[in-house]
C-alpha cells in the first residue's frame, strides 16, 4: 500500500519555574507530598515512564520497551530540562538520545524549541521577545547539538509581533491550535476566505507572511482528538486511540498536540496506550506512517497562507486575557472565585520589569562592550556553553575590577529573574495565594535585591502598593501585599539565615586547626547558589544555656564573590527550640535568625535532612543486624506457625529481607522463615531504592557482575512478593542488546527480550499496567 498519510503526535513538556533563586535548587513542596515536589512527582509519572513505554503481550510478558520521543514530536521547556540534567541524567539522555534517533531517521529531529521561561509572548515586552528566544536558541543547541527548526509558543498565544520576532530569530515554524485560524489566503494574501475550527484543514502548514515580508509556517494540531486525549480518557483504550487517528487520517500530516503530562500523570499509564499507538503506525497499519513536523515541512512547503485571531491561544477563548484580567478561564477548581488579582500582579510584575531594564542599560554601559548584546548571549551561561570568565572575556570591558565584573554577572542575573517572574504560570490558576504567584513574586524580590547590590534604589514600595489592590479570594490571605510580607520576604536570605541553614542541615565534620591543634570543628555545605564553611573550635551545636561562636565564609560560586563574618549560636529557650544565630560582619552589620524566620520549604529542607541522617542509621542498623539474624531464627516446635516474640521480629523485618535475598543467608528453617516473610510483607518504597540500587551497581561496569544479580534474582522470584523494579527491567533490557546474560535475567523479570511484536494483543495491552 501506498502510504501517503502523516501522523504526528506532539507533547508539550513543561512545569512552571520552581527554583528557589537564592539557593538556586529545587526545595520540597507541600502540596507534592508525599512526592519530595512536583518535578520529581511528574518525572515518576510521565517523563521517566515515556522514555521507557512497556509493551506486553498476552501473558503480561514485557515484549518491547519504547522510547516514545523518538517517535514522537516534543518540545521540553529549558527551565525543566536544567532541572531534569541532574536529577535523572538517565533519562535526560534518553531525551536526548530520541532527538539523535529522529535525525538520523528522517533528516529532522522531533524536538521544537520552547520560549525560556513560558512568558506569553503578545504580553512580552520586544526586548523580552527577542532574549527570551535568543537564551532558548542558546540552550537548545547545547542540548541538542543543531539548531532549532521549530518552536512551540507558550500556550500557543500569538500575534503578528510575536512571528516577526519568531521568524527573525531563525525559526521555521510554529504550532497551534486550530481555532486561532481567521482565514485562509493565496500565498501572496489575496482571496481570504474565513474558516474556523471545524472548516479549516489541518492536514497541511499554512504560511504567515509577515509585514516585514519574512515568511513563516504554521502547523495546526487536530483540536477534536487532542481535547479527547486530554480530557475525554482516550488514553483507557490503545485501540480506540487509533481508531480515531485512522479515521481522523487523510493525505497530509494528522497532528496531535497536549501537554506531554497527559501521558502518565493526568492518565495513569497513558504512556502505555501512547506506545501501543506508536507500534501500530510504526508498522504501517492501515497506510499510516509517522513523522514530524520539520520533516513533513521539508517535503510540503505552504501553498496556502493563513490569517490569524490575534491576540489568541490555545488555552484562553478570549485571547490572552488569562493572563492579564478576570476572563473566566481558570481550571475549574472553585466556581465561586474571581481572579481580579490577575491585573494587579500583572501591572506589578511588569513595573519591576520596567524598572530592572532601566537599570541594566543605565549601569551596564559602565560594565559590557555592548549592554543588548551581553544580555542575548547570557542564555548559554545557564546551559553552561561558556565559563562565567569566558563570558566576561568576551562582552565586559577590560579594565573592570573583580567588584565591577561580579556587579556585571549580577546584572544578568537580575535579567534572568526578573523575566522569570513573568512566567505564564503565575495567572493560569484561580488564586494569587498559589505556589505559582508566591514564586513569581519571590524571583521579582530576588530580582530587585540584585538591582540595589548593583546601585539601584529600592522600588520594592511601587511594586507593593500596586499588590495592594490584588485580593486573595481566601478569607484571611488578604492581598498581594499582605502575601508579600507573609510569604515572600521570608524567604529572602541573610548571612544569618545562611549560617543557621548550614548549621541545623548537619554533616559537620572534626579536622586538624592549623599548627596541629585537634578539636576544630567545621561544616560545609554547598548548593547550586552558594557554598558556606563554618568553622568553630568547639562544639558547633550549643548544649542548653551556651553559645557555640566561630567564623564563617560564604560563596557565590556564578560571581566569585565571597564575603566572611563571625558567627554565634546561642542555644534555644522555649521560644526558639533552634536557638539563634548572630552574624557580624564589618561591611553590613549584625543580623539575626531563628528556626521559626526560615521559610517553610528550608525549615522542611532542614527536617528532611534530619529525617535522611536518621533513615541511614536506622538502614546501618538493619543491616548489622541482617549479617546474623538467621542463625538466630530457631526452628519452629510442634504446634508452633510463628516465631516467638514476632513483634520484635517484625522491627526487621527490612533486615531480614536483605539477609535472605541480597545476602543470600540461608536460615536452617528456611522454608518456615519464608513463610514468615511472606505472611508479613509489607511494601517499602526505601526497600526497593536500595534493592534497586544494589543491583544497579552490579550492572554498571562494561563487564556487568551477573553472579551477583542472577541470584538475587533469583531470590527474589523465590519469595514471590512485588517489588518496584522497573529500573532494573530498564538497565537489562539496554543489556540485552550486547549480553546474552541479560536476556536470560530479563526472563526471571517476565521480560521477553526479542522485539517481534506483531502478534501482540491489543486486549491484553490495553489491559497491562506497569508494575
């Protein structure tokens, strides 16, 4: 058969900037628990499970493992991707990875660029417009290693200014939503004729000629099937999936388009239907072929042109007033509530904005060869292409002091927060009292802090007064202005609040005191921000009524700046249980913090720390006792079917396991200690991590220890009792390509490693689920 229609499905990755800007590292969430946050949440749902999709067959037998961005169409914000380098590199890679496969199969890759930090661009200022893609362009060729052809706009809002700026920048194309169509024209702009979203043909890229004269292409997702993916539980049935992409299917490109979160997190196991999806086309069921949108591009270019609504967006039926007024768009949550909160923070973000752009170009003369141009390159000092130095090299002027050039990084640092506070998440929901507005805040005071370090006079008091009209529509939340002090200030940093972070976050460590003196204390701590040495001769946490005193050194590693002080810990009272912390320094004073002045997230920071050092002498513990536990597990006598003082027994119960299954202990009753271990089994999230990672480490190295994983293995199926190993299923199956070992202990997974599926059942897929 012929093939001659064009699928392709496109996900929109994206979580809204959740980076504290002082410690500049993701802290925990409330509201994500029992998650650690939302990005970790997210990433265990949707993006991890899509780079590694199961198929199975009828008997549950894992048959393929799909890296669904490969085959698909993607764009992932880079605020999400820098977040997602560290905290799974593994997956991080396989992103990457799918983009290389993709080029190398149809001479395009699937990933799209998106605008840096989410702003909705017919909003955006041009200076904005035109950093905001210069730093996306910048942090996708890191990453991606070519150049971006096409670029998803934040919630697909659009206007003419917005594609002038988008074709000036280099791109090819834009994607959007099919009610954002006016009209359709000749390619010169003659014979409109008015469509909408159920007249307009979809199959096909239109061309928006701008007033500049520079063309650019426009793609339009099916708006029917995407609103059934999203919302309408398509993801229940693989099959029906299909179904409805075939019927929907004609000559040209069918696009899908939602946020990729849909798969796996706001569908559990949506990967799944995702991949039986890609199977079917994949194999050319019914004349259908996939592909993405570049490449599709290359071999149709526009014959049509297009005229759109403007402003608009996929996400707002009036526009772009969700993000700037009380249009009614909010997510549903709480019918009675207005957002007349949106225009005030809006004003209020925007005047800081205003304020910290006066600011750069008034004081950067004094600092960069050209102020515009330092601050369009910037984006490749977040994707780490260049050295902070390297970049001064190229954009400061040459006879700028150490102060003077920490003053010129810290200027772009106030660029970068400032414009990240204008993310397109802070007016999306129903309340100005949400995790989104609170953070957008907390980048303007971190911006704003930045710009007086520089020179610049406080403007915080324009900014707060406008807050002031903006009302919480919960009862005791009060305004934007009352939120600022309640909950944004708080989370500013001093010296103090530094030192007592530091302190209460534990692993210290005892050294030598210069001239060999013994008995000197120190910590050090580092985080993406800031790296802090306290150093005390005594010891560092005060025993009640005393005080524990030293010197201190705080770093900011971006500027080099270091400032040093002298510390004191007075232990605490009834009042602050965490004592309080003094700091003095000859340039700013003293200042002081107790436990209680910390914002919530680093209070949590520092009893997740305490939890963590606990959890490991807890884990020490059961593992000293696994070494000879089952030479204390006596036979059963006549009569007996549990062991005596089983209560005890089950406090290590962890211990027990590890003994039996990693240690491969074998107690003289085994078959009764069996027995015990399956009738109180209890699921262990912190069991199967270090199961996991024990494995894992055996199946690093380029020669993999199979004597170690094949009887664990083993074990483990002995005991019959489910553990989340879907890591290691992931790591053999890569393995099996090279190893024949591997495939052997895939089998023991219930993983068939030969990746013939085509007498797959759709029933038995559509009724799997990952472990």
């Amino acid at each position: 058969m012929t093939i001659t229609r064009k699928i392709c499905i496109h996900g929109h990755y994206y979580q809204p900037p959740r980076i504290d800007p002082w410690l500049r590292e993701l802290l925990p969430e409330g509201s994500a628990a029992p998650g650690l946050n939302w990005n970790q949440r997210i990433l265990e749902d949707s993006y991890a499970p899509l780079a590694w999709a199961r198929r199975k067959d009828a008997q549950g037998r894992v048959t393929d493992l799909v890296n669904c961005y490969a085959w698909t169409s993607f764009n992932f914000g880079p605020t999400l991707l820098s977040w997602l380098e560290r905290a799974d590199p593994v997956c991080y890679a396989r992103i990457l990875d799918a983009d290389r496969q993709s080029l190398e199969r149809w001479g395009h890759g699937n990933a799209l660029a998106q605008c840096y930090h989410h702003l909705i661009m017919p909003l955006a200022s041009p200076l904005d417009k035109q950093v905001q893609l210069a730093w996306t362009i910048a942090d996708f060729q890191v990453r991606y290693q070519r150049a971006p052809e096409g670029l998803w706009l934040s919630e697909a809002a659009v206007d003419t200014l917005t594609l002038e700026a988008v074709a000036e920048a280099g791109f090819r194309f834009v994607v959007l939503a099919p009610r954002q169509a006016r009209a359709v024209t000749s390619l010169a702009g003659a014979n409109p004729r008015p469509v909408d979203e159920s007249s307009l043909d979809i199959r096909w890229p239109y061309a928006a000629v701008l007033p500049s004269g520079r063309e650019l292409a426009v793609f339009f997702y099916h708006g029917p099937i995407s609103q059934a993916v999203a919302f309408e539980r398509l993801l229940a049935d693989g099959e029906r999936y299909f179904q409805r992409i075939e019927k929907a299917a004609g000559a040209g490109l069918l696009c899908v388009a939602t946020d990729g979160e849909t798969y796996g997190h706001h569908f559990s196991f949506g990967e799944m239907a995702l991949a039986y999806v890609l199977e079917q086309i994949r194999q050319e069921r019914d004349g259908l072929e996939l592909t993405n949108f570049a490449a599709f591009l290359a071999a149709n270019p526009p014959a049509q042109g297009i005229v759109l609504h403007e402003p608009s967006s996929w996400s707002c039926v009036h526009g772009v007033e969700r993000w700037r007024s009380d249009c009614g768009c909010t997510d549903g949550g709480h019918p009675g509530w207005n957002q007349r909160w949106r225009g005030p923070l809006r004003q209020a973000l925007a005047l800081n904005k205003q304020y910290v752009d006066e600011h750069f170009f008034g004081v950067g003369q004094r600092f960069f060869n050209d102020s515009r141009n330092a601050l369009l390159d910037y984006g490749r000092l977040p994707a780490n292409a260049i050295t902070p130095e390297a970049f001064l090299s190229r954009h400061a002027l040459a006879e700028l002091s150490r102060k003077e050039r920490e003053h010129a990084l810290n200027l772009l640092a106030m660029q970068e927060w400032a414009m990240c506070s204008l993310a397109s998440c802070a007016w999306f929901f129903d309340e100005i009292s949400r995790v989104e507005p609170l953070n957008a805040m907390a980048y303007a005071l971190r911006s704003m802090e930045l710009a007086r370090y520089t020179g610049a006079r406080d403007w915080s008091p324009d900014v707060v007064e406008i807050l002031a009209s903006a009302e919480s529509n919960i009862p005791g939340k009060g305004t934007g202005a009352e939120l600022w002090r309640s909950h944004v200030l708080p989370r500013s940093m001093s010296l103090a609040s530094w030192t007592l972070l530091g302190l209460l976050m534990g692993g210290e460590t005892e050294t030598a005191l210069p001239g060999g003196r013994d008995g000197h204390r120190r910590v050090q701590r580092s985080w993406a921000g800031a790296e802090l040495i306290l150093e005390s001769e005594a010891a560092l946490r005060p025993s009640k009524g005393e005080t524990a005193r030293g010197r201190g050194r705080l770093t900011w590693p971006f500027t080099g700046a270091e400032e040093s002080f002298s510390w004191r810990w007075e232990a605490g009272g009834r009042e602050h249980s965490f004592g309080v912390v003094t700091v003095d320094t000859p340039e700013k004073g003293v200042s002081s913090c107790a436990f209680e002045d910390l914002a919530w997230n680093r209070r949590e920071v520092v009893s997740l720390a305490w939890l963590r050092r606990r959890t490991q002498t807890w884990w020490d513990g059961q593992l000293r006792f696994a070494e000879s536990a089952l030479d204390q597990f006596q036979d059963w006598q006549e009569d007996q079917h549990r062991p005596v003082q089983e209560s005890s027994w089950l406090l290590f119960l962890p211990g027990l396991f590890w003994a039996d299954v990693v240690l491969g202990l074998v107690a003289d009753n085994q078959e009764q200690f069996h027995a015990f271990l399956r009738a109180n089994w209890q699921p262990s999230q912190e069991l199967d991590i270090r199961l996991v990672a024990r494995i894992l480490d055996s199946l690093a190295p380029d020669q993999p220890d199979w004597g170690v994983v094949g009887p664990i293995l083993d074990r483990i199926a002995t005991l019959g009792k489910p553990l989340n190993l879907w890591a290691v299923e992931n790591r053999l199956w890569e393995l099996s390509r090279k190893y024949p070992e591997a495939r052997e202990l895939a089998g023991k997974l219930n993983i068939h490693c030969q990746q013939d599926v085509s007498n797959v059942s759709s029933e038995a897929n559509k009724a799997s689920r990952r472990r």
